[in-house]
C-alpha cells in the first residue's frame, strides 16, 4: 500500500502534465519557466524545510551515513564511465550520470519505511539525508556543470556548482540541522509553502516536457541507468553495510533508500543546466515504474 500510495500521485500529475500541454496550458516556455521556479526557490525551500530542521542526534548512524554517500559516489563515477565509454552526446553524460544516483528519497522512500519499520526507522532516513541529500545534490550538480555546453560557461565549474541554488539550499540545510536551527513561524510557513511546490511543479513541468518516442533511441542508456540505480546501488550498500556490522534496521533503512527510484527533480535540475531533459525525464519515469517490482524484492529479501 506504500509503494502504491507513493506511485498513483507521481503517474496523476505526470498525466496532468501530458493533458495541459495537449490542451495548450502548458507550452514549451511555459513548462521551463516552472522549471525554474522549482530549481530556484522550491527546491532550495524543501531542503531547508525538511532536512534543515531534523533532530540529527536522535538517530545518528555513521555507517549508514557512510555508506549511502560512497555508493552515491560510485554509481555517479560508473554513470560517468559509461556514458564516455560509450561516446554519448555531452548533455547526456551528466543527465545519465544524475539519472544514475539521484533518488527520489522524500517522497517515495519515507512513506515505505515508515510502513515497514516505524517511526524509528523513519528517523534513521531523515537523520541520514541530512547528509545524503546535500551530497546527492552536490554531484549531481557537479556531473550536468562537468558537460554543461561551453557557451554558457562563464564562470569556472568549481564556482558554477558552489553557487547553484540547490547545492547552496542542500548544504545550508545541512548547517542549520547541526546547529539545531528552527524556523521562526512566518518564515516556516513559507518555507513549507514554497517546499510544497516542488513536487506537483517538478512533476508538471516533467509530463508537459515528457517525449516518449525518443525512449527507442536512448534505450541502453535507460537500461544503464536503471540497473545502477535499482539494482547495483542497493547491492553494494548491502554489502557494505554487513561488512561493517549494521544492525538490521540500518541495512534495512540504508538499502531501501539507496534503491529509490531517479528523483522527479531530476529533469528540473537537468533542463536548467543544459542536460539532456528528455534522458533525464524517462529515467525518472523507467525507473519509478521498475521500483515497483524492486522494491518487493528488496522488502521480501532484508533482514526485518
């Protein structure tokens, strides 16, 4: 039931999507222009909102810490191996490398471990993206700068990925949870107000954007992308996690957070910095599909 009430809302407002820009509410400058607002002000707003105010102590486990954020690394590096291995256009290799890494944590993986081992296995995830999430966003932002096209390159990449909105709204995130931050009344309302439009937006904006007919000329790189993210991710951190003695609820929480499906905001990030929108959008749509069957499997296999 989870994993259902996680999936009808993502494929609802992908449909909505497809429906506006068939019916001509959403145009194509139209649906970028709600991509930027996603990128620059919602995202930024959800960070800060829902990481930015997490209790780290109350659940603090540096292996799974570790763990999630080394394999984050890896797939991003495998990404970035096959897609020069295997001579892909610059604005996929970083969409393919995002596609590859970035999950959709908040809002599909929560709600699953919440069902699955309560309330403190939901604190473990949210005290654990604190850390995984800015760091999600750091290489995803770095991958898409590493092959953004050279005439929007004014500024060198190390500066252009510091002083992208949603690296700066995932670290400052991550600062204010250590200093235990909480948001004064007025400025929580409209974080979480401005937070609660990155989701529907980014979904919005990705089925008005979604080309379907392009999937038969990127299908290897779907494939790719797909089995590092579904498969390959939550296999090597299982096997970390038991090399290193996690107990059952931290394999359990790592894994299934490690084998969720590419983040919506995936095609937002990649449609701002140059990447390939329509590779960045069908992984999000393959793979959401796929993890159904996935995360069964993962499920019925963890330790409980």
């Amino acid at each position: 039931m989870a994993m259902l009430a996680g999936l009808v809302p993502v494929f609802l407002l992908l449909g909505l999507g497809v429906f506006a820009r068939r019916i001509g509410l959403l145009d194509e400058a139209s649906a970028t222009g709600l991509n930027r607002l996603v990128v620059y002000f919602a995202l930024p707003a959800l960070f800060i909102a829902k990481v930015g105010t997490a209790p780290l102590e109350s659940a603090f486990s540096p292996r799974v810490i570790l763990v999630t954020v080394a394999i984050v690394a890896v797939a991003t590096g495998l990404g970035l191996w096959y897609a020069r291995a295997a001579h892909l256009p610059p604005s996929q290799r970083g969409a393919l490398a995002q596609g590859a890494m970035r999950g959709n944590i908040v809002y599909f993986t929560f709600p699953l471990i919440l069902t699955l081992h309560g309330d403190d296995g939901l604190r473990l995830a949210a005290v654990s993206s604190t850390v995984l999430v800015p760091m999600m966003n750091l290489l995803a932002v770095g991958a898409l700068e590493l092959y953004r096209p050279p005439g929007v390159r004014d500024r060198h990449i190390v500066v252009r990925v510091v002083a992208n909105p949603i690296v700066i709204g995932a670290l400052a995130a991550l600062v204010l949870a250590i200093v235990h931050w909480r948001p004064w009344g007025w400025l929580g309302i409209t974080l979480n107000a401005l937070a609660d439009l990155a989701f529907p937006g980014a979904l919005l904006a990705l089925g008005a954007q979604l080309e379907v007919a392009q999937w038969r000329r990127m299908w290897r790189s779907l494939g790719v992308a797909a089995a590092i993210k579904l498969l390959i991710m939550p296999l090597g951190g299982w096997w970390l996690l038991k090399l290193l003695g996690a107990t059952p609820l931290e394999t359990a929480v790592g894994v299934l957070m490690l084998a969720a499906p590419t983040a919506v905001a995936s095609h937002s990030v990649a449609a701002e910095l140059g990447g390939d929108v329509e590779l960045s959008s069908s992984c999000v749509l393959v793979t959401t599909v796929l993890s159904v069957a996935t995360y069964v499997a993962w499920v019925l296999l963890l330790p409980r």
